[in-house]
C-alpha cells in the first residue's frame, strides 16, 4: 500500500480535544488521497498523559487502521514523541501538528502543495497571533529573530508545530533535548530547503498552553547550542581552539613580561609580581584545558555516537497489523 502522508501528533492530556480532531483530519486526508483507500498515516504519541488520552485513542486505533498510537512510559517532552513519531513514518511526506485544535487540518493540502514544488520543509506562520502579547508573543518574536540572524534560515516561526517535510530528510537530522523547533536550522545544514505559509492561529479550546515566560531562559540556552551546532557541529576544535589559544597566547604574554623583567630589571617575581603571576598560569592552564576540550569533541565526532541511544522508552505501539491480527483471531 502507498502511503504519500505521515501525520505525526504529540499529546500530552488532550483528552477532550482528540475525537475532535481525529475526525477533522481524517475528512480532510480521506480528500487528498482518494481514490486510495487509507494512502495515509496518523500517528498520535501519547507523552505519558494521565487522563484518558490513551484510551481514547486505543479505541479510534480499533477501528481506524490507518491510525498509529505511540504510548511512552512517562513524559519525555515534544522532541522525542516526534522522534518517536518520524520513527514509523511510512509517507513520503511528514506532517506534524498540535494536538490542541490550534492547528486546522484544512491548511494541509496547502503545505503538500509547497513541498510538492520542491522545498524540502514548509512551516506554518502564525501571522496573526491570538495568544498573550507579554507571556508568549513579544518572547517568540524575540527568540524567532535570533534564530534568522543564527541560521540564516528566513522564517518567521521557528517554535510553530505546524510543519511539513520530506520524509527522507528526517531521517539525517537528529532530534534530542527539545530540538524539534531548530528543525529547520538544522536542515539547513544539509542543503535542505525551506518555505512558510501563513496560517490560522485558533485560540485554544481546552486545557491551557504548557508555555509561559518560564521558557525564555531555556529558550536562550538553546539558541547559544544552535550557534554552536550550526557554525561548529562539523569542527569543535575550532570553537575550543580558538577560546585556548587566546587563553594560553595571553597568559604568555604575561609570562613572557614577567620573565624579562626579572632577567634585566633584577625584580623578584613573587614578591613584586606574585598576583600576576598566578593570573598568568591559570591562563595557560585554561587554554591548555580549552584546546584539549576541542581535542576530544573532535575525537567524539569522530566516533560519531548520534542515534546510538534513545532519550525516550515506549510502552507500546498500535499499529494496523495489531487491528488485522486481531480480527483474525475474533
């Protein structure tokens, strides 16, 4: 069977939302794929939910084998329940999207249109946004502006969960430590290309939003990674290096004037220039200590340990051979 979309769904206690949903989406893919019957993937991956998320979709997945279900054992966060998810995407093209009805499932012909021209991933841009301007708004255009200058990359909505790509380049970028708004940054990298298209922002029904100014901190670290991932992935010992060489050039320096002084000023070090002295060791020290940094994350590169282990463990999959098996046995 052709499958030509894979839409990958993270949830985390969206129990009121998911019927909903599910039948939104299913209307709109049994359109873009007919005449063939069941040419699409939905793979809803439940976070660790404590309500009844995963036994609302045990019973849609029942009934609906076009539907897969990804149960984690606790919450892992959104980057490895896509991960999870891209894991068993079977579709030419990957689709991501909210659980929390926030996204409309009647855009996606419009971001397959666009991959379907050729780009490799299309984001969604919430141009008009409905959320707090003070708590979600002014950070995330904040945020969304450091990450153009950083990558390169000339969106507008790097954190939206409304995207689509080429299935086959999510298997070449690795996806770990809630990565999955730096996608596209990271695509960029192996010459992907990328688009946006605008998109409803729908205020929330249900529940409330996990993201508040609590995650400006967190996204600030993220951004200092992206540039270290993005300019120095391929070569640490660049970025080490060149903080050591400083460090060690500097405290030579010192060292250097300290020398002479002491061989033609006839000064004692420790007692005219004890202080100095010290500040000068602990440089070449330091810059010892970087360039031996750059060294090893060389030697780790090298080594090249991405997907050797993964950040999330899987309680249990529902797949469409489960449903067929199971009717067999009935």
């Amino acid at each position: 069977m052709t499958i030509a979309y894979s839409i990958v769904i993270p949830l985390l206690n969206e129990e009121d939302s998911i019927s909903e949903l599910y039948a939104r989406l299913k209307t709109e893919l049994e359109q873009m794929t007919a005449p063939i019957a069941c040419g699409y993937q939905i793979i809803f991956v439940d976070d660790g939910s404590r309500d009844r998320t995963f036994a609302l979709l045990s019973e849609i997945a029942a009934m609906d084998s076009c539907v897969n279900v990804i149960q984690f054992r606790r919450t892992y966060g959104k980057t490895a329940a896509l991960a999870a998810g891209f894991e068993i995407a079977k579709g030419e093209i990957t689709i991501t999207m909210d659980g929390d009805l926030q996204h409309d499932p009647r855009d996606l012909p419009r971001f397959v249109a666009r991959v379907q021209e050729g780009y490799d991933i299309v984001c969604g841009w919430r141009e008009k946004r409905v959320d707090n301007l003070w708590m979600r708004r002014i950070p995330s255009k904040i945020a969304n502006y450091f990450m153009r200058r950083l990558s390169s990359v000339e969106i507008d909505d790097f954190g939206g969960g409304f995207k689509a790509y080429r299935t086959s380049l999510l298997r070449e970028v690795p996806l770990y430590g809630g990565m999955q708004r730096f996608i596209p940054a990271l695509a960029s990298l192996q010459g992907a290309r990328v688009c946006q298209v605008p998109i409803q922002n729908i205020p929330r029904r249900y529940g409330k939003s996990r993201y508040g100014i609590g995650r400006v901190i967190p996204v600030f670290f993220d951004l200092l990674r992206i540039h270290f991932l993005l300019n120095y992935l391929q070569q640490p010992l660049r970025f080490f290096g060149s903080f050591g060489m400083a460090l060690f050039g500097t405290g030579g320096l010192i060292f250097f004037g300290l020398l002479m002084d002491w061989l033609f000023g006839g000064k004692h070090l420790m007692a005219n220039h004890g202080p100095l002295m010290l500040i000068a060791a602990l440089l070449l020290v330091a810059g010892l200590q970087f360039f031996m940094g750059g060294l090893i994350g060389e030697m780790l590169l090298w080594l090249n340990k991405r997907g050797s282990k993964k950040e999330y463990s899987i309680a249990r999959i529902l797949t469409a051979e489960d449903h067929e098996s199971a009717n067999l046995s009935s």
